[in-house]
C-alpha cells in the first residue's frame, strides 16, 4: 500500500511539473505586460527598466524556474495590475469560489445519488422519466446559458434573487462568508444550481447505469431468494457496490466545479478567483495567471490523489497492482 501511495505521489508531482510549463509558456503569447504598465508617453529606456525589474529580460528556462523555486515557498510574486502580492489577492478572492464551489459540489452530490438510486429503483415510473428527460437540458446546454436562464426567469421575470454579485458578508478572521446572511444566502443560489446543475446531471446518470448493472448481479437474486427486503438490498448491497466507480466520478467532478468556476463567476460577476482570471488575462497580468493555474491544477492532482487512495481502500485489487 506504502509503494502504491509513494507512486501516485511521483506521478502527482511529474504532473504539477508538465502543467506549469505548459502554463508558463502560454503567457508568452498572451501578450506584452509592458504595454499595459506603462503609458503612451514611455520611452525604451522605461521600457527596459521595467523589463529588467520583472525579469522579463531573462531567458524562458530562467523565468520558469524562479517561478517555480518561489512557488514552492507559497511567493507568486506581485500582480502588474494591482501592484499588490498576488498571494494576499488569492486569499482575498478564494473563499468566494470554495464557498461557491462546496456548495454546488454538495447539491450535485446529494441529488445525483438521490435522483440516479430513484430513477434506477423505479426506472419504469412516471417520475423517474419525467427525471431522466430533464437532465438532458443539464447536460446539453452550457453553463453559461443555464445561467442567463436562470437570471431571466427568477431575477429578470421574478424578481426573487439577486442577479450579480455576493451579498452581504461576514468576516471570519482571514476568511469571508456569505451564509450568515440572507442577502449572502439569496446570492449564492443561482450560481450554485448553475455551477452544480452538470454534474449532478453526470453523477445521476452513472449512477442509475451502474444501479441497474448492479442489480442484475447473481448476488442480488441470491439476496432476494433469502428474502431480504428491497430496502435491505438497493441500499447495503446494491448502493455501495455501485458507489465503487462512482467515487472517481465525483472526485474528478469537484476539481471540474472548482476549474469551470470560471464560467459561473463571469455570468454571475461573483468576485472569486474566476473572476479574477479573466480580468488578468485582460490586463496580460501574468503572475496572477500562473497563480491561478498552478492553484487549480494542485486542487486537481491533490483530489485525484485522494480517490486514488481511497479507491485503493475499496478495491483490493488497485493495490495487488500498485
């Protein structure tokens, strides 16, 4: 098992490595900071002294590993836009997306099993089609529109929840939270269901799949003829041999909540690290960029890790191969 861990750590870290440098290198494209730093009236010789100050005289394999070597101390340097250290912008913007991003990981959780155990149990029912053909609108239509729907029907139309925006909220030492307000909570919901709506989608279906597939099993008519009740078998013998494949499903799923915030944060201005983003890449600000890469790309490799070894523990046979 010590082996099997040791070597999805490797892998893990190999991984961090390749995506920084494909990150790094992807900003030299995006174009010239300089243009934006300095004004109509610069000369060259600003030009050159601001190009030495950042270190942008420096060759490329230069560049990346200080980028790296400070990285790892949690130093991403300072923001060309705001002039601040990029570190303190992140701590400002990252609870807005991980409150965001739990929230909507939890409602595509909590009614992917619910809806794909139902839809499986009474997969002829009138209700568990009217489910099935509902989730194709989850899954066909982006994100982005599922959002502007929304914002229409219950902002534009109802006039129920607020369209843009946080809300009120309160500071928790470093961190800021919008669930202790009613103005935080009504500005959370939109954004959630939208954020989440996918992957609930996704979770519901593989998990109706493997539902049905499980109870076609021996072990299940074996379980029946013993007369066991339906409860007894769907929920403890069924349910949790189908929660198997399921697992990396969702771990994978929440990396993508935290990655595709992006998407949700734009249509719904909320200020979190998405947002944030996108105004860096409108501003060529490429510390913050590569802070935001480097940090979902980390959130990703540390989620899968963590199904690796907890798949290890439900399966014997992922550490017989390990």
């Amino acid at each position: 098992m010590l082996s099997f861990i040791l070597k999805r750590i490797g892998q893990s870290a190999l991984v961090l490595l390749v995506v920084g440098l494909v990150a790094f290198s992807m900003f030299r494209f995006v174009g010239d900071p300089i243009d934006n730093m300095l004004g109509q009236e610069r000369t060259q010789a600003d030009i050159d002294r601001l190009r030495t100050q950042l270190g942008l005289d420096q060759p490329f394999p230069v560049q990346y590993y200080k980028f790296l070597q400070e990285a790892a101390q949690g130093n991403f340097g300072v923001s060309y836009r705001q002039g601040r250290e990029v570190s303190e912008i992140i701590l400002e913007r990252a609870p807005a997306t991980l409150e965001l991003a739990a929230v909507s990981a939890l409602i595509a959780i909590a009614l992917g099993i619910a809806f794909g155990v139902y839809t499986a149990i009474r997969r002829n029912g009138f209700l568990a089609n009217f489910i099935m053909s509902a989730s194709l609108v989850g899954v066909s239509l982006p994100t982005f529109l599922i959002g502007i729907l929304l914002i229409y029907i219950f902002s534009v139309e109802l006039g129920w929840l607020p369209s843009f925006g946080r809300g009120e909220t309160v500071r928790l030492g470093w961190w800021t939270t919008g669930l202790l307000t009613e103005s935080g909570l009504k500005s959370l919901i939109l954004p959630a269901i939208t954020l989440g709506l996918y992957q609930m989608t996704l979770i519901m279906r593989l998990v109706r799949s493997e539902m049905l597939e499980v109870l076609r099993q021996d072990y299940i008519r074996f379980a029946r003829a013993r007369g066991l009740s339906d409860r007894v078998i769907n929920f403890r013998h069924a349910l949790k041999n189908t929660m198997v494949p399921v697992i990396t499903i969702i771990g994978l799923q929440l990396g993508a909540i935290i990655a595709f915030a992006i998407i949700t944060e734009t249509v719904f201005q909320w200020p979190g690290m998405g947002l944030l983003f996108i105004n860096a890449i409108q501003f060529v600000d490429i510390p913050v960029m590569a802070a935001y890469l480097m940090l979902i790309s980390v959130m990703f490799v540390v989620i899968n890790l963590i199904v690796d070894i907890l798949y290890a523990f439900i399966d014997p046979r992922m550490r017989v191969s390990g």
